[in-house]
C-alpha cells in the first residue's frame, strides 16, 4: 500500500485504487521528483455517484528532493511470486539467483568538451553516428571501415575523451551485467533496446564486486529502463536472447542527444543462418554500399558470355614431296634469271 509513487522516465505502472471514501471527487497530484523544477500536473478522481468538484488543497507528497526515500521505494518494488501470471525469465525460473553472468560492462555517464562542444559520453566517448547503418554494415562487410568492435572499454573509463562509434560484443544466450554509474547531478535513465533488464540493484557512490551481496536476485522487477540516482549507481541482468545490433542509450534527451549512446552487438559466431533470420529481398543499400544491380524479370533467358578475340590460326605444316616442289621452281627461276 503506497501513498505515492516514483515514475521515472520511460516506466510504467498499473495500480489499484481503493475507492473506500466518501462519495465525492478527489485530486490527483503529479509532480517532478530529484529536481529543482516545480511543476504539478493535477487530475481528478471523480466517484460515479459524485455531483460536486474536488475542494481544498492539492495532496501533499513526499519532499522531491529527498533522495533515500525514493531510493527506498525503488528497492522495495519487488515481482509478484505468488500470482499466476506468464514471467519474463527466459529460463523458465521466477527469480535470477542461480544464473551465472558471462560478461559485466561498467558503464559512467559523463560531460565533456570535445572539438569546443558540449557532449556527454559513455566510459569518456561520446557516440559518433557514421552514414552507414550499423547492421548494414555488419551485415555485409562485420563492420569494417564503419565500426570496430569492442575498441572502446566497457568496463573502465579513458583518461581522455574522444568521439568515436561506440559498439560492444555481447554473447548470444548469455547473461550479461550492466552497472550504470551516474556521475552527475541530474537524475538519468537508461533503456536497452530489444530486451528486458532485470533489475538487482541500487546504490550509493561507489560499486565494488561486494555491492553484488546487497542485490535482490529472488524476485526483481523487470523493466524497459532503469533510473540511476546522482552520484549512484543502478546494476541490472540482461539475458540476450535476441540476435543484432541494439542501442544503449540515456533517456535523459540532452543526455542523448549529444552522444550517451551506444550498441551492443549481440551475435552467436555459430555459422547457423537460422541464429538470425535474413534481411529482406528489397533491402536498401546507403552510405558506403551502392545497391547491387536488380535481377532479370522471370522468364528472361539468361544473356550467354560474350566471346572473346579468336585466336590467330595455327601455321601451315608443308609436306616434304611439297617443299622439294618449291625448291625445284626455285631453282630454275634463278637459272633463268642468271642466263
């Protein structure tokens, strides 16, 4: 039973309200929360049998700057074991406490100058967008002259800042950790396209190896996007399950906007075509890859090769009875020609 409720960017809830008041209409109250910024966005609960307006003060909530309660609030949302109802888990399990990670990325959101612009960066890169698609590119050519994967760290941070197309390998069928580092003073949210985040964890400051004690693995919630309080940090579970190239990203918009992205490339090196099904016939070529030339409409024969020069013919072969014929005529043309 809540009062209120933290919504962060991205995050949706489905609530029950016990309407067991008198029968009047109430207000409903939404306001910013870990800001500055005082907003109040005001709805009404209205009771069928009500004739009257709401009256009186809009309804108190809690203090938006206070950060523990709200932190508070996001650990205590857990998954509902006991209803039955179909679960995200991919293996089958209603909790995550006995998978085993492959991979962790350690991944700190900053701000930067770079080329005397302001951008925001993932591990100090902020995200290059080159004209080619990156599954085009993947696809035809694993990326070579558009992207390198994994060049850039995903579990540490560079000591200078560069501006570059920001692509990590992750393991078909594996799980992998993410802990988002917010090391600013705004609020942050991230979302990971084309998979569920199973979150475990929240924290302040810094996170060690150890921070894993504190995460719930028995019935977390799982999420499309995950907030990260200033000056903490937000560990989730990602099973990936789901084949391609997928964008990381911050849903804060400026954040976005100039350059908190990245992609995480999830691939099985099994050769098997069916790991992933194929691009389509009318696929559209750009950037660095012209469009091949359309094939020839059904039922048109096939145009032969061109034939090449004809190769000069081999010399005459003279037989013996032919050359002393021509020796003899020789011979006496020049006897002629001497008398």
């Amino acid at each position: 039973m809540l009062d209120s409720l933290d919504i962060h960017v991205g995050q949706s809830y489905s609530v029950l309200v016990t309407t067991n008041k008198s029968i009047s209409s109430y207000y409903i109250a939404a306001t910013p929360t870990q800001t500055n910024i005082r907003v109040t966005g005001v709805g009404v609960l209205h009771y069928s049998e009500s004739t009257t307006l709401p009256t009186g003060p809009l309804p108190i909530g809690p203090d938006p700057s206070d950060r523990e309660f709200s932190l508070n609030q996001a650990r205590s949302i857990r998954w509902n074991l006991t209803a039955g109802a179909a679960r995200p888990n991919p293996q089958g399990m209603f909790n995550v406490s006995n998978v085993t990670t492959s991979q962790t990325f350690l991944l700190h959101n900053t701000k930067t100058q770079l080329f005397r612009h302001t951008r925001y960066t993932i591990n100090n890169v902020s995200y290059y967008t080159p004209h080619t698609p990156l599954k085009l590119s993947d696809y035809l050519n694993n990326g070579s002259g558009i992207f390198y994967p994994d060049l850039y760290p995903t579990n540490f941070t560079k000591r200078v800042a560069v501006s570059g197309t920001f692509v990590a390998t992750g393991t078909h069928k594996e799980w992998l950790e993410i802990v988002f580092f917010n090391d600013l003073e705004a609020m942050d949210t991230w979302h990971l396209d084309g998979f569920g985040l199973f979150v475990v964890g929240y924290g302040h400051g810094l996170w060690t190896p150890m921070s894993r004690l504190t995460y719930n693995v028995y019935d977390p919630v799982v999420r499309s996007s995950v907030q990260v309080y200033p000056s903490g940090w937000s560990a989730v579970y990602v099973y990936l399950d789901n084949p391609g190239m997928w964008n990381l990203r911050s849903e804060r918009l400026e954040s976005w906007f100039l350059g908190q992205e990245m992609y995480v490339r999830v691939r099985d090196y099994d050769p098997d075509p069916a790991r992933e099904r194929a691009p389509p016939q009318n696929l559209l070529y750009c950037g660095i890859y012209n469009s091949p030339p359309p094939p020839p409409p059904p039922g048109t024969a096939a145009t032969p090769p061109s034939q090449g020069p004809v190769p000069p013919s081999p010399a005459k072969s003279w037989s013996p009875s032919k050359r002393a014929s021509s020796h003899f005529l020789l011979g006496v043309l020049l006897l002629w020609m001497v008398l």
